[in-house]
C-alpha cells in the first residue's frame, strides 16, 4: 500500500506538467481517486476481520499510504518545504480516510456474508 502511495506522490509531480503545464489538479485529482479506491479496498477487506484488529491494521495502512504520496512527491521535485500542496493534500487524504475507516469498518462487518 505505501508502494501505491509513494508511485503516486511521484506521478503527481512528474506527470503534472506534461499533462497540464499550468494547473496540475486534474492529475492530482485521477490520481487521489486512485488513492481513494485503495483505501475503498482496505475499508472491505478489513472489514472482514475482527474489529479491533482491522481498525488498528487499517490505520497504520492508511498513515502508510499517505505518508508515502507525501514523501514520493517531495522526493520527485527534489525538496520538502516549497511543496507544501503535498503534505496539505495527504494530511486531508489521511484525515478524510481515517474518518471513513472509522466509520465504513464496522458497516462492512454488519453486512451478510454470502458463502463462497
């Protein structure tokens, strides 16, 4: 998960001024729905598992892949602080996906189980 998060953090700085030479959203945007569905995908899968357990593993999963974009995209443009955008970006990303873990998990657990 955190390589996801890192590939990310350095497409969203390489590929922006190809795709859009003056504002670079539009990638950042495609590239946080990929972000987005990741943490979609963890929601499930560790909403399968015990409750404690999944929360805390969805965590430390969630803080992995933000923490990577934010360090992949710093690391691409060559410095930390006039990047700022990258760590605001994760730092919404993480809360955002912390947020919903918290709630979605133990949705997903309530939902019938259909056997395999």
């Amino acid at each position: 998960i955190a390589f996801i998060g890192f590939a990310a953090g350095i497409a969203s700085c390489l590929l922006a001024p190809m795709v859009f030479p003056q504002p670079f959203y539009g990638v950042e945007m495609v590239l946080f729905c990929i972000l987005l569905l990741v943490v979609l995908f963890a929601i499930i899968h560790h909403g399968r598992s015990s409750l404690a357990r999944g929360l805390v593993i969805y965590q430390l999963e969630v803080l992995s892949l933000w923490a990577a974009f934010a360090f992949g995209g710093s690391l691409a443009h060559g410095f930390i602080m006039p990047w700022r955008d990258y760590f605001e970006d994760a730092l919404a990303g993480w809360i955002v996906s912390e947020v919903a873990g918290l709630f979605l998990i133990p949705l997903v657990r309530r939902l019938p189980r259909r056997p395999v």
